[in-house]
C-alpha cells in the first residue's frame, strides 16, 4: 500500500490511555510520532511503544499546544524534509467524499493523495483535511477551498518563516500569517477527519485554556492580533472569532510547478477501491447510526 513521504507528528497530553488519533493511525499502519512531556513519556510509551515516543524538552509551560508545535517544526526541518504533518490527538478516523457518501477510508491513502496535491504547486504553505461535519453529504461539490482556514490536520511546509505564536487560535492565526505574506493555503473536502469537539474530551487544552472565561478570551486574542481581520461575536451560544470578510479578499491563485506535466498525471497509483463490509446485527447499526448522527450534528472546533 502506498504510504505518506512526510513524517506525521501528534502532540498529545494527558491522553495515553485514549489517544484517538494514534489508535486509528495503528489501525491504518501508518507511521507516525507522538510527542509528549517528559512526566507522561512512560504513560504513552508503555501504551503505544517507546519507538514512537518523542519527548519534549520542557513541560507544564502553560501556554497550550504552541511551544511543542514549534519544536516539532524544528524537529522536522533538522531532517531535510519539505514537509511535516502536524495532527491533533483526538480525531477518530478518515473519511473519503465518494459520490455524496462520506465513507470510512484508510488514512495512508489520504495523507499521499493531500501530499502529491500540495508539491504540484509552488505556493502551497498549509494543506489540510476538513471537518467531517462541514463537508455536507450530497451538497459538497468542490474538491476542496482555496485560501481558507485550515484545522487540526495539518500539513505545513518547513522553509515558511512563520511559527505558532500566541495562546489560543494559533491555526487561525497562522493561516492568516501565511495568507498575508501571500502564500496558498488549501483545505481538502475529498478527504475529510471525524475529529472530537474541542473541550468534550478530557486532556489536552480543555483544563489548561478552556476553562472559566476560556472561550471569550481565546475569541478576544485572535481579535487583538489581527484588529482589521477579526472580530468576536456570539456563534454556537458562546463566544467566537469571526473572519470580517469571510476568507475571500485572500485571492492568491494556486501557482503549478513548471516541471510537471499536469495532462499526463493520473489516480492510478493510489489503488483506491471499495470494500464492502461485513453484515452486522440491527442493535449494532443502530448504534453505529446514532454515534454517526452524534458526529454530524456537533458543532466541530
């Protein structure tokens, strides 16, 4: 099977006994890192293998998520590549748009297909996978967005002068970094993620910045850092940031590398096909049904 060229990093904390995104990325036999605070390494080692283990120089910083992308993205660029993969801890699985249907698909598929996509091109900073949630069934009709804000499961190029920064909203804001320095960023509706609603899983950010004022805070930074770009508003009963414009002054046309020949490219290599499931019992799908319908009909950080 083919698999991703760019290595997959999860920063994870407090979350070795239910890491949703390595238990499915196992189950796929995808390679990947997961990185951690010193104090936890044991924990998700005992439980995932020493071998996947990175383990970060500092811990309990308080300050999110921020501090371990950056080394992350050091990490990956001492190693030559062009690209690295930087995902959340608590997605659950792939899916692939096929027909209106979104239906489970093995993520080495994704990942190679969202690679070869991002290095056709010469400006491509960020490329991503969309919420599940916000592909709709049936009414989705464009592959993916152009110059739109990207999530979760990430794919960023190295040579960007860029870095997180901040506290809160740090995929926002750096999308919006690269949109400004006149780069592309590209969200994928072909492929999608079922990522778990930010503060519904225990771990992670949801004790450390979520809490109390979290949500009005988090709105309010992003606000204060690009003051002509975004406001914050009340969405989904609560606080949340808004995009003034939408994402559609970031005009930047995707631009194709001069050495490839786009007529002659093909989907042969990725061998997609598909598998018909085995029958399972009426108790089971109706549980399956509703699990589905649950995904669906959250509101999807």
């Amino acid at each position: 099977m083919i698999k991703p060229k760019y290595p997959i990093y999860i920063i994870s904390k407090g979350r070795a006994d239910k890491c949703l995104t390595a238990n499915f990325l196992i189950k796929d036999n995808v390679d990947f890192k997961l990185v951690v605070e010193p104090q936890e390494a044991e924990k998700y080692s005992s439980k995932y293998g020493k071998e996947r283990i990175l383990v970060l120089p500092f811990n309990n910083l308080g300050q999110g998520s921020i501090p371990a992308r950056n080394w992350v993205w050091e990490h990956a660029k001492k190693t030559g590549i062009k690209r690295h993969w930087i995902l959340d801890d608590n997605i659950r699985l792939i899916r692939r748009l096929y027909k209106g249907k979104r239906i489970p698909c093995n993520s080495n598929i994704a990942f190679s297909v969202v690679e070869d996509f991002a290095d056709r091109y010469e400006n491509i900073a960020i490329i991503g996978l969309n919420y599940t949630m916000f592909v709709k069934p049936f009414t989705t009709k464009k592959p993916f967005y152009l110059n739109a804000h990207v999530y979760s499961c990430i794919l960023i190029l190295n040579e960007l002068p860029n870095r997180w920064r901040g506290r809160y909203n740090e995929d926002t804001d750096l999308c919006l970094q690269v949109l400004a320095d006149g780069w592309c960023t590209v969200l994928i509706n072909t492929f999608m993620c079922d990522k778990i609603a930010t503060m519904k899983m225990k771990g992670g950010n949801t004790d450390e910045l979520y809490k109390n004022h979290g949500r009005l805070d988090m709105a309010k930074s992003l606000e204060r850092a690009w003051p002509y770009v975004v406001e914050t508003k009340r969405k989904f009963k609560r606080p949340q940031h808004h995009i003034k414009f939408n994402w559609k002054k970031f005009d930047t046309p995707l631009k194709r590398r001069k050495d490839i020949d786009f007529d002659s490219l093909t989907n042969d290599k990725y061998n997609i096909n598909l598998i018909e499931v085995k029958e399972i019992k009426d108790t089971e799908l109706k549980k399956l049904k509703k699990e589905y319908k649950n995904i669906n009909n959250k509101k999807l950080e």
